[in-house]
C-alpha cells in the first residue's frame, strides 16, 4: 500500500540496510556492553562493571573510568598506625585498599611511641612504672613482671635510714619503712647505727663549690665557680678537710683571679657540721652546714660576711656541695 501511495505521488523510494524509521536508535553509537555508555566515554566497552559513575572498589582496576585506580573504593580497610615499629598499632587509623607504610591490622599498641612497650613485651620493674606489655597494670601490680628485675629492700623499723635482717623483701618498689640496706644492728634505735660497724661518715666527698663578691665601691660583682674535694674521718682532727678551687669570669678575673681554698670542720649534733675556710688571700671565714641525709650522702656548707681586699670593701656568699 505504501509503494502505491508513493507511486501514486509520483515518487520513488530506495529502501537500504542503514535506513532508519522512527524509534529505532541510532547506528552509529556503540555501546557493545550494554552498560549505558557508549564507546566514547566507556573506559572498557568490554566490561559492563567498568563505567562512568560506577563504584570503585579494591581490585586494581580503574571501575568508574575516572584514569585512577583503587580511589576512593568503597570496601577500603582501616588499618592502624604502627609508627614505631613494633608490629602493633595504634588507636589512629588509615583507610587504604592495602596495608600501608608504617601501619598494621590491629590497634593493640597502648603506646605506640615506644618499641619496648606492646602486648608481645615482658613486664619489667622500671622508674616510671611503665605497662610494658599493655594489660593495663604496671611494675607491682602485674603478676607477670620479671622478677629478675626484682629490687632488694629490708624493714627499717626505727627510721634512720638502716634496715635489718635476713628477711629480703623482692619487689619493684620498697613497701613503706622498707630500705635498700640491712646494715642496722639495732632497728629498735634510730641511734645506734654507728656502733653496727659501718663507716658513719667517713669518706671521700667531691662536687661544686661558688663564691660570690661583691665590690660596691667598685660597683662590680662576680661568681668563683669550681670544684670541691672534701675528705671526712671522725677519728682524724680536724675531721672534715679538702681543698676547693674556683675562677672568676667577669671584671673581677684580672683583679682577684683564680682562688684555692682550704675547708677543715668538725661534725657535731649527730648529723651537722661547722669549721673554717680560707680562700687565698681573699677572705678566711667560718663557714656551718650539715649532712641532708642519714649516715652521709651529700654534705653542704655556707660561708658569707665582709671583708676588706687591697683597700675595698668586700661583701660575700658561698656555698658548696659534695657527695661521697
């Protein structure tokens, strides 16, 4: 009927394989995955899962054809930061398709700072009472700590500073009125150490000493910073003597120089302690001071007062502190 009609027009007609009649679609577009994008915008005709606007995931390949792979997927794992090396991580993670540099699968590090401290490590005793292996308990309280690091400590019943006894205690850390000592033959008197056989105060002591001058007439003032060695012997008179030295750095260096004093003293009053001290030709003084701690350890001194070098008033403090 149509060839009639269109002969009756007096047309003619030329029907071929690329003719088109409405609501067919287009020839010349491609789209042989039949994913929705054609040849042109499809980076994989060929793959249906790979075109514009699809989920990227973790497989090494580019899904939603945007030139990049793996970004942004959506099944990304969150692994925890190791960032020091132990093999286990922090709370803090990374979202990546694979595990990344510095990191790892699990977030068991409670300090992830430090090597020495992860679940894999063993409990020590230490100063700062860390929770080497992150269970949560530290040093004493930890029944896993190693007891070869186990400190020594004795009951010190009277004080002084002297514990007694075969009765060891082994922990990280004493227990109250517990020493690191038994060299006390009378824990009952704080007193009586000294006749246990121990050295009392005798010794060798070594530290610092400065001396302060001030000059106002000059209007300068200047520090003598050295060193001391004091030496103490209760059966020796005197029983404390040394020998300190110390220089000048300011305006004073070229008019008093270096100085040497001799220190000689005696003990008295159980832990205190006095003599005299002569500096050269600067200044000859008495000088007081004491042991800070039971039976030795460090002893202090202090001098101070006026005096007169080459014709100026001179005012000045000192002090020195030595260790046996």
């Amino acid at each position: 009927m149509l060839l009639m009609l269109l002969a009756c027009a007096g047309g003619s007609v030329s029907l071929d394989d690329t003719a088109t009649l409405p609501g067919d679609s287009d020839p010349g577009v491609v789209d042989a995955d039949q994913d929705g994008s054609p040849e042109g915008e499809d980076c994989d005709d060929d793959d249906p899962l790979r075109t514009p606007g699809a989920d990227e995931v973790c497989d090494g390949v580019d899904n939603d054809c945007d030139g990049e792979v793996d970004n942004g997927a959506i099944d990304t794992v969150a692994y925890h930061l190791d960032m020091d090396g132990d093999g286990f991580g922090s709370s803090e993670t990374v979202s990546a398709c694979e595990v990344p540099l510095n990191a790892v699968d699990n977030g068991l590090d409670c300090d992830d700072t430090n090597p020495l401290v992860n679940p894999d490590a063993q409990e020590v005793c230490d100063p700062d009472d860390l929770d080497e292996d992150c269970n949560g308990l530290a040093d004493d309280d930890d029944s896993g700590v190693d007891p070869a690091t186990y400190g020594s400590w004795w009951e010190d019943a009277d004080g002084d500073g002297y514990g007694t006894g075969d009765a060891r205690l082994a922990a990280c850390d004493p227990w109250d009125s517990y020493v690191d000592n038994n060299d006390d033959c009378d824990d009952g008197d704080p007193s009586v150490w000294d006749e246990c056989g121990g050295a009392g105060w005798d010794g060798s002591y070594s530290g610092t000493m400065e001396l302060k001058v001030t000059a106002s007439s000059l209007g300068v003032s200047d520090t003598c910073s050295g060193t001391a060695t004091i030496d103490v012997a209760e059966a020796d008179t005197p029983q404390i003597d040394g020998t300190m030295s110390c220089s000048f750095s300011g305006i004073l260096a070229s008019i008093i120089g270096s100085q040497t004093a001799t220190v000689d003293g005696e003990l008295f009053s159980d832990d205190s302690a006095s003599g005299t001290i002569d500096v050269g030709g600067l200044i000859s003084d008495s000088w007081t001071g004491g042991f800070t701690s039971a039976k030795g350890g460090t002893l202090e001194g202090s001098v101070s007062g006026t005096t007169v070098y080459s014709g100026y008033t001179v005012d000045y403090t000192g002090s020195f502190t030595v260790t046996r």
